[in-house]
C-alpha cells in the first residue's frame, strides 16, 4: 500500500502506516485521514499533534487511550471520557490517529 500525495508516492506498511516519519505533513495527514474516512478539524488536529509531540520529544512514546484522554481533557479544558475520542477516531484512537500522524504502527492493545 502507498499513499500518493502532491505527486508523490509514500511507502506503508501492510496496514498503511507511514514507513517514513520524516515524510509525513498537514497534506499527507489529510490523505490519509481521508482514507480512515476521517474529517479532520481542530479537536482532530490537537490529538494527531499531541502524538506526534510525544513521539517526537519523548523518547517515541505512543500514548494510549487514556492518556489522549487526559492531555485532550487538560488541552481543552474540559472533562471527557473515551467516548468523546473515540467519537473522533472511532478505529481506536492511539491507532488510528497515530497513523494520521505518521507514526510508526504501535503493537500494543492500547485503551485502558
């Protein structure tokens, strides 16, 4: 699988995780949350930068449900559950908005 994004063509994994984190950007997070049948908005966007945060300047931590919970819920001033991330990334969070952001593919159950 590949994703073709401003005439070019981006390597995945089977599952169609970004085989280079480097090559990922706003566009590319587009295409590819187009193919989860994601519509990206702010809220969408601050879960996909957290996690790319956290990869980037934490030593590749990847972040589970609960954590997304608790930094969206601080972020946004607001208390929230699952529920309401999951309503945003229904394919699991930590996975499925991992992989808008270019993440490599977590191999863990993820959630609580």
């Amino acid at each position: 699988m590949s994703y073709e994004v401003n005439g070019n063509t981006l390597e995945t994994n089977p599952n169609g995780y970004l085989e280079n984190i480097d090559e990922w950007s706003e566009d590319v997070a587009n295409v590819i949350a187009e193919e989860e049948g994601v519509t990206m908005s702010d809220k969408h966007w601050d879960v996909v930068n957290f996690l790319r945060d956290e990869y980037v300047n934490n030593s590749s931590n990847q972040p589970n449900d609960r954590n997304i919970v608790k930094a969206m819920a601080k972020k946004w001033d607001e208390k929230i559950n699952s529920k309401d991330i999951y309503t945003l990334f229904p394919k699991q969070p930590s996975k499925q908005a991992g992989k808008i952001a270019g993440l490599p593919e977590s191999r863990r159950k993820g959630g609580y």
